[in-house]
C-alpha cells in the first residue's frame, strides 16, 4: 500500500463506507472520520503523509467550511475538496478564500473522485517529497548548529555578560526557527521561537544569566536535540507544546523548581513563578469587538450633532447666555475627543502592506518552480497601511494574480531570450493611495494577452458569439478573462487552468466596491490595475440635504455632479420631452431628468416652473435629480436598514437629522438600475497618464458669488458647512469679525474684501460692512483643526472638473489662480493665505496692545 494517506469526513457512515471503497482503487491510505474534530487531530499530526482531504459540507459539529479553516488556522494547507448538494456564487467566493479546490456535486460517482483525486494529490506529493529532501538537508546542515550552541551557553556561563557569544547564540537559534518554519516543521519552529525569547530577554539585559537560566538553556537544547531526531524519523512531538513552552515562562529569580516530565521518564529541572504574572503589556483584540466600538461611536457622533443643532438654535434665541456658552463649550471637547477615539479604533485595524507581501514571496518562489522560470517580484508601498478587511482581500486576490501571471504573462527562459529579453521575468507590484481609494497595480513584463486567442476561446466556449465578440473593443475583450469558467491554459496545472480563479478575483473585488483596469501589449507585458474605495472605519459620509414634498432627503455627495438652478427664461440650459421623458441639456450633454416627488411619492409636479436640479453621476451612468429645495452640506451617519425595505434599490439607508428627524438616503446607484439610465459600460485605461480613467479622479468645487460676480469656487475638501448668519450675531474685536459657532470664537473673512487684492480695510468702515438686520450666507471651511466663516453673496452650486489649475500671469494672493469648469473660468480660493491672514490681523492686533499698555505705562 501507498505510504500516503487520503481523509474522508462525513457524519454518516454508510457514505463513508462508499467513499472509501470508490477510492481504494487508488492504491493509497483511506482513512475516514465520522468525528471532524477527530479528523482534524489527526490531521495536524499527520499532515506530511496526507495528500487529499474530501468532506462533507453539511455536519453536526461544524461545515466543511468551518473545518478547513481550522486546518489553515493551523498552518497546514493540504487539497480540500467540499462535497455537496449545493452551492452559488457566494460560497464559491468564500471558497476561494478558504483555498478550497473543488465542489463536489451529491451523487458523487467514483470516477469524479478518482479523477479529483489524481489532479490534487499529483503536485501535493511532488510537494511533499519535495519537502521532505529540504527537511533532510535542512536537519544535516542545522544538527551542527545545535552542538554549536550547546558550546555557547558553556562559554556564558563562564563570561555571562559576552556580547558576541550572545549575539551568535541569538542568530544560530533565529536561522533554526525562521528555516524550519519555511519548511513546515511547526512544532521546531514554535518551540524554538518560545526559546529564543528567552535569549533576547538576556540579550537585551531584562534577565541576568544566572546559574538556573543556564540549566533551563541546557534543557531547552536538549529538547531541540530530540525533535530534530523525531524529525528525522518523519514524526512529531506528541507532548502538548504548551507544556514544553513552561520552562521558559518563569520568574528565573524565584526559588521554587518546578518538573516537567520528559517522555522517556527523565525530567528537566526549572523554576515555577513565585507570584502571578503580571499582566502583559500587549493584548489581542478581536477586530469585529473593534468594529462594534466603532459603531457606537457613530452613535455618539448622531447624538452630538442633533445637540450641536439645538445648542445652535439656542445661542441664536438667547444671546450671550453664558451658561450655553459653557454648555457649548463642553460639546467641542467632547467632539474632539470622539474624533480622536474613533479615529485611534480605526488605526488598530489597520495592517501594514509588508505583512500582507511576506507570504507571496514563497507563492512567487513555488509558481516559479513549479513552471521552471525565473522570475523577480518587486514590491513598492510595503509601509502603506490599510484596513484590516482589505489586508484579508488582498491576501486572497494576489495569490491568483501572482500565479497567473507567473504561469501565463511570463515566457520560459527559452522564450524571452529568443525575444531579446532577460531570462529572468520580472513582476512588479505597486500600491499607491489616492485620496478615498487604494490602486494596486501589477505589472509583469511578459507576453502580454493576445486578443484574438481570447476571442477564439470565447467563441469555442460558447460565451458569445462571433458578431459580439467582433463588435468589442479590445478592453471588453480583455475583462472576458474574468468571466466564470474562462480560461486560456491549454491543460490544468496545481499553479491555474481551471477557470475560476479569475472569476472568484473579481467577484471578490466588486463586493468590496471594486473595479479592475487592464491594459496589454503583445510582447512587452500586462498591466492590471485595481481601484479599491479605502472602508471607512464607520460609516460617515458628506451628503447634500433636499427636500422633496416637505421631506428632508440625503443625496452622497460624492456621487454629486453639479447642482443647477434652472430658470424657464434660462437660454443655455433647455428641457426637452422625448418620448415623455424629459431630457436637460447642459453643457453639450443631454442628462435625462427625473422627478424625486414622482420616484417616491408618484405625485405629478409642474415641469414649467424654476427648477432644482442635483446632477448625479457615476461609472455608467448620469441624469438629474429635481428637487423642491436644496439645503446644505452635512455630514450624516449610514444606518442600515432592516430587512423587509433593504431590498428596495431607492435608499442605501437612514440617518437622523435636526431633532432627531430620520431622513433616507438616496440611493443613486439603485435609482439608475432601476429606470434603466445608463451609458457606457467601457472600463477605459490610460497608460499614459498610470491611472484609471474614472469619475473619482475629478476635483469638487463649491461655486459662489461676490457682488455681481459668479465666478468664484472654492476647493469642496475644504467646506465644512454652510450656514447662515444673522448680522446681529456678528461681533468685533479691533479690526477682527467673530461669531461663536460650536463653543469657539470663529473668525470671518468678508470675501469681497479681497478682490481688490488688498485685503486691508479700514477697522471703522468694518462694521459698516454689517447690516444687523440682514443675513449673510457663510462657508464654514476647516483646515488642519482651524475653522474661517468666508463671507459670500450667494452660494451657487458643486461642479466637477478634471482640469489643472493655472497660477499663470495670476497676481492675487488670496486665490490659487483660475480653471475651467463647465466652459467657464473660475477664480479659486487660496484658502492657506486666507487664514495667515486672519492670524496676521490678531497678532498685529496684539501687538498694538502691548505697545498701548507700555505707552499708558
């Protein structure tokens, strides 16, 4: 019989009796489990003789899912198949992750699991012999080392404070844990790495290296001495870890021996605690108990904003109250210190991209091995850090994008020299971030993809037909390679070819809210760009208020376009009706148009008065959004819905508002699927610029006007609200306007002031400028901490553009220069010269102060 050994787990014995006969014919080992927890006892003992596991998907104790990741929990990764009688595209994606290599469909014939079984176990033995000539040299090379430092720890007893003996020690003992680690001896590599704490304890002067550290190291090393040997014998140890881990867990001051039993009725000698240990100073937390903290303190962060509204409400009713003052006051502390709590919650999910690559540089070394090519991966961003959901995401997707790049973008040696390039392929991975999203590029420097062998294999498969795939662009035929069950490779490898690695990679991406870009050059190389929305650590988003049949509505603002006032007499913007639909065209587009009071409420409106319009816009899709009134820019917290409206496509959730109203959030994603508003589904890329062409990449602009100008906008990064202040609330500090706004003193800036390029105004014409009995339209911008109400005539619209700004033959300080938006020259705000502005005024104001007081004195 075969020395290697095939698991099959299922809770019913009679499928297990069947399974076993079918696959005996296979001349191996068929051991079968009614117990998973059995299965997996046996499995982490035996791991380096098992080269396939079959289980059941639906028992008792735990799932077929549950069960393998268990094993992987365990560092063990063997070919696992699920058997059973359903599955869909979510558990296929779940598969993925788990690394799982088939579904088998219920009946199970014997020549599907012979089959499966010759495919999987095939590179899995390779593997294991493979491993096993490692594991023979690795022990040959090592054994040496271990009588090296059983010489060291002699010489330190007799000069306990040599340096270099330490250090030599330290990194003997390091190279036996980090290789036997690589190689999947476990339980050498655990053992050694409780070991070598100890030695940097000494190392590191936190524990002197007396008499009975010295016996716990002889120990130590005589343990190490016998796993190697258990080793050599392809066996492990069968103690439990945990036990043999306590002789170098103890107060090594203390005068109390303790015993640990070794196997062969000998015993090692080392000291017990005196007194409990004191607790660690690092401790594991669970992400999803990171994730309900920050969900309460979204809570927190609805309930100080409704106070924050009624305290607003209350300092504008009872002026210079100054138990509201004091109140007022509290509440800014307290915002900062919920800022500052959810912002330290979001930071401890976060996982540094070098932790993430690590273990891509062994599936690189294998792919490249087991396809006999040389290839180098370079690794750019490794200090970028990202959420931990991401990290998991990542670590899934660039298993398949390695080893399909490895086994299908780079030539063999042969090829590329043949080509004039190096033997040797080089892969490149880059992880950028760009404002709200992460691009992960990969670029290998291979054949590239052929087009047409795409369109032929499509052909063959029956995935489209010839008129389709003729009327494609190259781009639609390149994603063709994400579609389920498509794959090129001429036969199925251990490294791809079965045509659902990409499939699951795509998926994957899109529930993430992802998008994939590829561009490809025949002979030169591939190029796969992903764009990842960063997860906000909870869900606050910026929304533009409406209203709509006295309904207040959220609209995300980063979905938003422009907002456009639209007058019947208005001679550039016109409505027309097509086929009862009506159509707004603007700027050389037609927008199609739809009502909000008749999507929600079926209620008619008049289409011949003053409308607002809210231009939408994402990838596929743009149309506009009539409203009756629209409001201001707030920040509002996403709370989910429940189940029996969650499938309605209008709403992406809830929030409360003002005094606790619940306004829902648009949707408009969901708005466009549902009247079929679309445009082009193209995934364009341009490599020219190294980035996607995508809607997020544009800029955000608040439009406003001065005086009779309406060319005026400022960044939308930097608006923090809008609101309205009365003149009466304005007050003045010498040559300074102030308001109290959240517990502070707010400086305002008259924004018309600054046209002229001056910016100086005389402190007695200051207050002219305020009429007490009007009202003032204000943008709250914020940068770095520090608030600054600008002063406007009217506050217009939010614009889109992907045009550069130009300072060219621009000569006013308090704007960055001009760009273009809608075929209209704008002036932007210099918000940064803005504020040095304000603070210059307070410091002159101070100084002219002390000179006062040293003239008066």
């Amino acid at each position: 019989m075969s020395r290697w050994q095939v698991i099959c787990i299922d809770d019913e014995k009679e499928i297990l009796d069947i399974h076993r006969e079918y696959l005996k014919t296979s001349g191996h080992e068929i051991i079968i489990f009614e117990n998973p927890e059995k299965a997996l006892k046996h499995i982490q003992a035996h791991h380096k003789k098992i080269i396939m596991i079959f289980s059941d998907f639906k028992m008792p104790e735990v799932n077929g899912f549950e069960l393998r990741q268990k094993i992987l929990d365990n560092a063990i990764d063997i070919p696992y198949a699920v058997i059973t009688g359903f599955f869909d595209k979510k558990m296929a994606v779940e598969a993925m992750a788990l690394r799982i290599c088939q579904f088998v469909a219920k009946p199970v014939s014997e020549e599907i699991l012979i089959e499966i079984l010759q495919k999987e176990s095939a590179p899995r033995i390779l593997q294991l012999l493979e491993e096993e000539q490692m594991v023979k040299e690795f022990l040959q090379e090592t054994s040496p080392m271990l009588e090296e430092i059983e010489d060291l720890i002699l010489a330190l007893e007799e000069n306990p404070n040599s340096e270099q003996t330490l250090n030599t020690y330290f990194r003997l003992l390091h190279t036996i844990k980090g290789t036997s680690s690589c190689l999947g001896l476990l339980d050498i590599s655990s053992y050694a790495h409780h070991y070598e704490d100890l030695i940097g304890k000494i190392k590191d002067h936190k524990q002197a290296l007396n008499q009975k550290v010295a016996n716990t190291l002889l120990a130590g090393l005589d343990q190490l001495k016998r796993m190697y040997a258990l080793a050599q014998e392809g066996k492990v140890e069968d103690r439990p870890l945990e036990e043999l881990f306590k002789i170098f867990e103890q107060d090594f001051n203390s005068e109390i021996e303790v015993i640990v039993e070794g196997q062969d009725g000998k015993t090692i000698v080392a000291q017990e605690e005196k007194q409990q240990k004191k607790a660690e100073d690092k401790i594991s937390v669970s992400v999803e108990l990171l994730s309900q903290f920050l969900e309460m303190s979204g809570e927190l962060t609805v309930i100080r904003n409704t106070i924050f509204k009624n305290l607003f409400k209350l300092h504008q009713k009872y002026f210079g109250d100054r138990d509201i003052e004091l109140l007022t006051d509290s509440m800014s502390e307290m915002q900062k210190v919920s800022s500052q709590l959810q912002q330290h919650i979001g930071d401890m999910k976060k996982v540094n991209i070098e932790q993430i690559m690590r273990p891509m540089k062994r599936v690189l070394r294998d792919s490249a091995k087991a396809t006999h090519k040389e290839v180098e991966m370079e690794i750019v961003g490794e200090n970028l850090r990202i959420d931990s959901g991401l990290g998991k995401l990542f670590s899934n997707i660039l298993v398949h994008m390695i080893r399909n790049a490895v086994d299908h973008g780079v030539e063999d040696k042969v090829s590329r020299k043949n080509a004039g390039k190096s033997e040797v392929g080089n892969l490149k991975i880059e992880f950028k971030e760009f404002g709200e999203f992460i691009h992960v590029e990969i670029n290998d420097d291979g054949k590239g993809i052929d087009p047409e062998v795409i369109r032929k294999k499509a052909l063959e498969k029956g995935l489209y037909t010839k008129e389709q795939l003729a009327a494609m662009s190259e781009q639609k035929v390149f994603a063709i390679i994400f579609e389920s069950g498509f794959s090129t490779a001429q036969t199925v490898s251990s490294i791809s070819g079965r045509g659902v690695g990409m499939d699951m990679v795509k998926s994957s991406l899109e529930e993430f809210g992802g998008k994939f870009y590829i561009d490809s050059k025949l002979g030169q190389g591939t190029k796969f760009l992903m764009v990842i929305p960063i997860p906000r650590s909870i869900l606050i988003i910026k929304s533009l208020m409406v209203q709509s049949n006295g309904i207040r509505y959220c609209v995300p603002l980063d979905e938003v376009a422009e907002v456009v006032l639209f007058e019947k007499n208005d001679s550039e913007d016109i409505l027309h009706e097509i086929e009862g639909k009506q159509i707004l065209s603007h700027h050389g587009e037609l927008v199609p148009i739809l009502y909000l009071s008749e999507l929600l409420n079926g209620k008619t409106v008049k289409k011949d008065d003053d409308l607002s319009i809210v231009i939408v816009k994402d990838e596929g899709f743009k149309f506009g959004l009539v409203v009756d009134l629209i409001e201001d820019i707030e920040e509002v917290v996403v709370k989910p819905m429940s189940k029996m409206i969650k499938q309605v496509d209008t709403y992406l959730g809830a929030t409360f508002i003002g005094e606790g109203e619940l306004a829902m959030i648009l949707n408009v994603k969901g708005i466009a699927k549902k009247y079929n508003i679309e445009t082009s589904d193209e995934s364009e890329y341009d490599m020219e610029r190294n980035q996607a062409v995508d809607t997020s990449l544009e800029s955000e602009f608040l439009h406003f006007s001065l005086n009779e100008r309406a060319n005026f906008v400022i960044p939308l990064q930097d608006v923090f609200r809008l609101e309205e202040v009365h003149g009466n609330e304005i007050e003045f500090s010498g040559n300074k306007a102030l308001i109290k706004y959240r517990g502070k003193a707010m400086p305002l800036c008259f924004m018309e002031q600054l046209i002229d390029e001056s910016g100086q105004t005389d402190p007695k014409n200051l207050r002219s400028l305020v009429d007490v009995n009007a009202t003032y339209s204000v943008i709250v911008a914020n940068r770095s901490d520090r608030s600054i109400g600008l002063i406007v005539t009217d506050i217009l619209e939010i614009s889109k553009t992907a045009q550069v700004i130009s300072s060219e033959n621009y000569n006013n300080p308090y704007f960055l220069g001009t760009i273009y938006i809608n075929d209209h020259l704008m002036n932007i705000v210099n918000l940064t010269t803005i504020m040095n502005l304000v603070i210059k005024r307070k410091m002159l104001e101070v100084e002219v102060e002390q000179a006062e007081i040293k003239q008066a004195a």
